[in-house]
C-alpha cells in the first residue's frame, strides 16, 4: 500500500471518528443518518483501498465514476433514497478533493 493511500485511510478513520462523537440519540433522525452516511461512504472507500487493492491512482477515477452515476440520479431528488444518493454525492466529492489534493 503507498503512502498516499496510507496518509488517506489514516484521514478517513478520523474523520468517521469525528462524526460518530457528532452522533447523539437527542439530534434528530434526519441528522444522525447523514453522519452516517457519510460515515459508509468514508468506509466505502477504505474499502476501496484495504479489500479491493486499488492503488491511490486509480481511486479518484473510481470516485469521480461513482459521483457522475449519482449525479445522473439527482433529478429524482425528492424521493428519499435519491436524496441519501446527493449526500453520498457530496461525501465523495470531499474525499475525491482530498485525493486530488495530494
């Protein structure tokens, strides 16, 4: 494993850290699934890099695929699993841009 993807996964694992403390039974529903949201789709790309071997190169190309299927979704954003599919989208834009900045 490089270390850029390294330095990633280590970035990952804090920030779903960061938001599982953000999660608390007393915030409402709606925000508690986003956290979590965001926290599978950090899971989902230290998946990416720890179980499917995709070296750090090739990730943001996977990244960028995945937002442009979701974006193909988003005229159907009132219903609620298209709207679960946009904060995806949103996650992986911010981890895409993390990757890009490296």
């Amino acid at each position: 494993m490089s270390d850029d993807s390294e330095r990633l996964r280590g970035f990952l694992y804090e920030k779903i850290a960061q938001r599982k403390k953000r999660m608390h039974p007393e915030h409402s529903p709606r925000f508690n699934h986003d956290m979590q949201l965001g926290i599978d789709c950090y899971e989902w790309v230290i998946g990416k890099i720890d179980v499917n071997k995709i070296p750090f190169e090739r990730l943001e190309r996977i990244i960028i695929a995945t937002i442009k299927d979701l974006e193909k979704r988003k005229d159907n954003a009132m219903v609620r699993t298209d709207t679960d599919n946009l904060w995806t989208k949103s996650s992986m834009g911010f981890v895409c841009h993390i990757c890009h900045k490296k």
